[in-house]
C-alpha cells in the first residue's frame, strides 16, 4: 500500500497539483516520506490547502488513500481528520446527509481521543451548514457551542465563518441587537484577513441593522465604507448604496445630501433597468419633495413607485407607498382619497405584522405610523389678534366679540360640512359592500348553473350508456344465446343423428364465441363510459400476448380457412398488458371476422423512435375510404362478416380508448378488395409527463 500511495503522489506531481509554494512543498515532501504516519500528518495538511482553494476533485483524490492507509495501520487521529475533510466536502457540493453522517462519525472518533479542537471544528461546521439550509435554532445551538474555544486558539478563518454564519442567524430570526454584535465581530476579523468580500457584506449588514435600529448616523458611516470598498465599483452597488445613503440623511431632514444621493441612485437605476433599486428611491424622492413642498412631481414619482412595488411584489416598499400617499392627500385637503389610503395602508401592515409575529421575538415591537389627517389644519395660518385701537376700549371689545362671532361661525361651518363629507362617505362605501355583495351572489350562481348542467350532461351520458347496453343486449346477444339454447333443447330430447350433431358444432361454437366477444367487449366499453377505466402500466412481452391471443381463434381460423402468418418478435412495451390483450383479441377477431377461405392474417411489431409498433394484416374484403373515418367513433358502425357474423361495433371504440390510456395511438390503412392493415403503437418506458 505504500508503494501505491508513493507511485500515486509521484504521477500527481508530475501533472502539476497547484501553483501555490505551500502545496508543491508540501506533495514533495509526501512523496519521499517513509513511515505511514508522517505520510498521513502530511497528507493532511496538503487536504486543508487544497480545501482552501477549493480544489476538492484533487481534495477527494488524496482523501481516499489517506482513509486507506489511516484504517491500515488503525491511526484514529487520521481516520478522524479525513473523515471530516471528506464531510466538509459533501456539505460544499450540497450533500447534507452525507456530510452530517461524517460529521457525527468523526465528532465520535474526536471525543475518544479526547481532541477538544477536533470537537470544536466539528460542531462548527454542523452550526454553518444548519444556518445555510435555513435551519437557524439548530445552527446557533453548535455554533455557540464552538465559539468559546476558537476564539480562545486565535482561529481567525474560522471565527471569520462562526462569526458571519451567527450573525446571518440572528437576523432571520429578528435578534437584531445579537445580529448586530456578531456583524461587528466578523469585520474586524475580516478586517484582520483582509477578506474584502466579507467586509463589505459585514458593513452592508451592519448599516442596514443600524438603519433599522434608528441610529442613522452609524448606518450612514457604514454605508460610506461600503462605497469605499472595491466592491462599489459596479453600478449595481453603487445605484443601492447611494439610494439608502439618501433615505438616512433624509431621516434627519438634510435635504441637501438626501437629494444629491437620491439623484444618483435614481440616475444608475434608471440607466441599468433596475427596478429593485429603483422603487425605493422613488419612494424616497418623492417622501423628500413632499417635505420641500413639490407635491406634484412627489405625487407622479409615488404612483410610478406604487406600480413596480405592485409588479415586484414588495410589500414593505408599497406600506411606505401607502403611507406617503396618505400624506400627500391630507396635505392637498382630498380627504377622501386619503381615506382610501389610510385604509389600505393598515389592512397591509396588520399583515404584515401577522406574518413577522412569528419571527418577532416579544421584546421587540414594530414600528407604528401614525395619520396625520390634521396636520394640514394644524398648519393653517392663525389670524393676528387687531391691535387694541387708541380711541377707546369699547370699539376694541365690540371688534374682538364680531371677530369672534365669525370665528365660531367658521368653526360651526366647518363641522357641518364634515359631518355631511363623512355622510358621503359612508354610504358610498355601503353602497359599494352592496354592490360586493350582489356581484359575489351571481357568481354563486353562475357556477351553481354550471354544476348543474355538468351533472345534467353526466346523467344523460349515463342514460345513453344504459340505453345502448339494453338494446344490444336485447337484440345480438339474444340471438346468439337463443341459438345455443335451441341446440341444447334438441340435445335433450334426442331428436340429432350423430351426422347433424357433428355439423352444428362449428355453428354452435360461433354462436359461443360470439356472445363471449360480445360480453367481453360491453362490459370494457361500458366500464369507460362510466369513466372508471385506470391503466396499470408495465413492461410485458407482446410476442407472449401474441401467442396466448392466437390460440383463442386457431379453431375458428381453421374452420374458416383462414391461414395466419406470424413475424413476431421478442419485444416489450410499457402498458397496462390487459387493456393490450383486449385490443389484440379485437383486432383479430375482426380480422378473422372480414376474411373468407383462402386469405391469411399476418401479426408483426417493429421498434420506430423509441416505440414499439404492433400490426395485424389481412387479406380480407377490405374498407372502404368513407367507412375508415367510422370505424374508431362510439356511434356503434358495424358490417356483417363474410359468414354472416354480427358484430355490436363497440371494438374498435374499445381499442382506441384503451390505446389512449396508455399513451399510444391506433390506425388503419386499407384498399378494397384488398385487404386491411391496423396499427398500434406503445411507448417502450414511462412518459416523461
């Protein structure tokens, strides 16, 4: 085994593992090592590097000699090792069970050894995958546990992992203030590794928390580090970055630096189509011109923001919407538009509330707006008290009590007026819940109507289904069996020679396997009336229902004159096989049925496209053009033999609805006077629908 190991390193070296100094120092220093051990401890740390970069093709390749050679000479701190680099491996490419199961099988061999940072890495690693698959209690749980004893071995990589991964955790979960401490502890590890994509996801996180939080001037900080990262180089961060720097700097009422980035937010949002970015800014834009006194470019800017929060289906982005409409109306005095908006933005924050209680831990508290319908008449204008006159006191007082006269005149006004705008607006909305509730009973209506005419077409399908079956019984199947019955009243009383018994026998046995076609066929076609036909598809022999088919009609052929030629082959097919021997008994009933003495039927299947194709030939009277397009409908068409045989019509119906339950096709070519071929073909595995 060292032998093969030594040749396998060598032949890896000689293609070339890694450009990396640390990796070609390490596979050369594998290659000439001589005790197992040190080959194990070495191979080890080649496995982290390459597990570092990535690389977990070469990774696995050196995992499972390592794993060989680690239970050969029974080193339980190499099995354990390559066990968990093996897990780490399966979790990266998505395996979780696999990855779990190794991670629980060396957490085992660690704790033997009594290898606490074995231990550790272990249940951080668990911790990570749980949080990435969304399963955040669990992930906390083994994350937590571990983070006390990396922090204590200075494990930056790591921590860096642990620290982010808690983090994530705590936001889903709505721990916004824990979120916020384990952000601030992964940038200054990221920081310390220089690991720029990590410090700007931190920074980006940490803004947004603090945004949150209220305390917009740690957020605009953060979002100002953002920018300088190298990340901000692209206009999708930038359009993001400069829209939420506005929001903040609007929060406080500094207009001038909420304009300026919101204007460049919009710009970039603009020229890269980027809707998601887009609608906050317009929402900001148009919260900041309402503030400035710019309603009408604030109301166009917030009917566009309502139309992409709708198409989005941003609902957080459609309540500041609604709540910056509402707004906007109160101040231009449309009371009643701003109703509407009132309305509509606490029916979607209820919901939203509902669907975050989950997640919201009881400490925390949602945010609530408040309206501000009077705030327009909180602005009004006071009217400046008239200085007291300095020709006497009483036309001063005679003045004040006529100014207050009309003052409470107004007041008086205004309060009638309210009272009948509110009036208005009561019974609009009663009338608009009745005209709900007229339009909700028509349609209870119309599919009340629609119920019953399905259910009417269903009982006369079903009375037309019953009809057919009494007449046909009571006309071909009662001759058939009278003729049977005749013949075995002249048995009885003893009145055939042994010559006439000799010759009514194939009449006789016509007559049989007339009434039994005939049943079997009623009992499949009315069953698929009635909708109660559901295939059992399975891969089956046709040559063997060929063979079990032919034997039924054998005598019947013989009596007739009628030879068979059979090319059948060893096929399969993917169907219900006794929906496929009720076709085939039809077809060469039918075929045996149209040919005289001296024709011959011939049977064969073939493979075309991934299907199997069945035929039954004749060369018997054949049909005419006009007749094919009969054959295969449920109008019951029928011709007589060329022995006179009755038929009810109902096979070929039969055939082609149990061919099309089991997703094949049928059809028939012919010529008059020559003869007719009919065709079926089968898929040879299951559909892909």
């Amino acid at each position: 085994m060292r032998k093969l190991i030594t040749l396998l390193i060598l032949v890896s070296i000689s293609f070339g593992f890694s450009q990396s100094n640390e990796i070609d120092s390490l596979a050369l220093e594998l290659a000439f090592q001589t005790q197992d051990s040190l080959k194990v401890d070495t191979s080890l740390k080649l496995i982290e590097s390459l597990y570092e970069i990535n690389d977990y093709d070469r990774a696995i390749k050196y995992i499972i000699e390592i794993e060989k050679l680690s239970n050969a000479i029974s080193y339980k701190d190499g099995i354990a090792k390559t066990i968990y680099y093996k897990s780490l491996i399966y979790g990266q490419k998505g395996d979780y069970l696999n990855a779990i199961s190794g991670f629980q099988k060396s957490k085992r061999l660690f704790t033997s050894l009594k290898d606490t940072l074995g231990i550790t890495r272990i249940n951080n690693s668990i911790g990570l995958l749980e949080i990435e698959r969304g399963n955040f209690s669990k992930g906390l749980n083994y994350s937590l546990s571990a983070i006390n004893e990396l922090e204590k071995r200075g494990l930056k990589t790591e921590l860096n992992k642990a620290y982010s991964n808690l983090a994530k955790a705590y936001y889903n979960i709505a721990s916004f203030d824990k979120a916020i401490e384990f952000y601030t502890k992964a940038l200054l590890v990221q920081e310390e590794l220089n690991d720029s994509k990590g410090i700007y996801e931190s920074n980006n996180k940490l803004a947004e928390l603090y945004s949150r939080n209220k305390e917009h001037r740690k957020a605009i900080d953060f979002y100002r580090r953002v920018l300088r990262s190298e990340a901000s180089n692209s206009d999708a961060v930038k359009g993001s970055i400069f829209t939420k720097l506005g929001g903040e700097y609007l929060q406080f009422n500094d207009y001038d630096n909420a304009k300026k980035y919101l204007i460049r937010g919009y710009n970039i949002s603009i020229r890269t189509k980027n809707k998601v970015d887009l609608l906050p800014a317009l929402n900001y834009l148009g919260d900041l011109n309402i503030k400035e006194g710019r309603y009408t470019i604030a109301e166009k800017q917030l009917l566009e923001a309502g139309k992409i929060a709708k198409e989005l289906g941003n609902e957080r982005e459609l309540l500041k919407h609604y709540g910056l409409m509402k707004s906007l109306d109160s101040i231009r005095n449309r009371y009643d538009s701003a109703f509407i908006w009132q309305r509509q933005y606490y029916e979607l924050r209820n919901r939203l509330k509902e669907k975050e209680s989950k997640l919201l831990p009881k400490s925390v508290e949602p945010i609530e707006l408040k309206p501000i319908f009077d705030e327009n008449a909180n602005q009004t204008n006071s009217e400046q008290k008239p200085e007291p006159s300095s020709e006497s006191v009483i036309s001063s007082n005679k003045k004040l009590n006529n100014f207050k006269i009309i003052f409470y005149g107004l007041l008086a006004a205004l309060a009638i007026v309210s009272t009948f705008l509110v009036l208005i607006y009561l019974k609009r909305n009663n009338n608009i819940k009745y005209m709900q509730q007229l339009e909700e009973k028509n349609v209870k209506i119309e599919l009340q109507n629609e119920a019953f005419l399905e259910q009417t077409k269903h009982l006369e399908n079903v009375n037309n289904v019953k009809d057919k079956l009494f007449s046909i019984v009571s006309h071909d199947l009662k001759d058939s069996l009278s003729s049977i019955n005749g013949f075995i009243d002249l048995l009885k009383d003893g009145s055939l020679s042994r010559e006439e018994f000799d010759n009514l026998i194939p009449e006789l046995s016509e007559n049989a396997n007339n009434a039994s076609l005939l049943l079997f066929n009623l009992l499949n076609w009315s069953k698929s009336q009635m909708q109660s036909l559901k295939p059992k598809p399975s891969l089956f022999d046709i040559q063997e229902v060929f063979e079990d088919k032919v034997k039924l009609v054998e005598q019947r052929m013989e009596n007739k004159g009628i030879t068979l030629v059979n090319h059948s082959l060893r096929d399969f097919a993917y169907a219900d096989r006794s929906m496929f021997e009720i076709v085939i008994q039809n077809l060469l009933a039918n075929a045996l049925k149209f040919c005289k003495s001296g024709d011959k039927i011939t049977i064969a299947n073939h493979i075309s496209n991934g299907s199997c194709i069945i035929s039954v030939a004749d060369t018997g009277i054949g049909i005419s053009k006009a007749n094919i397009d009969k054959l295969f409908n449920s109008s019951s068409y029928t011709t007589m033999g060329t022995n006179n045989e009755k038929g009810t019509g109902l096979g070929l119906s039969i055939c082609k609805e149990l061919v099309d339950l089991n997703n094949g096709k049928i059809w028939v070519q012919s010529t008059p006077g020559i003869g007719s071929t009919f065709y079926v073909q089968l898929p040879k595995s299951r559909p892909s629908s």
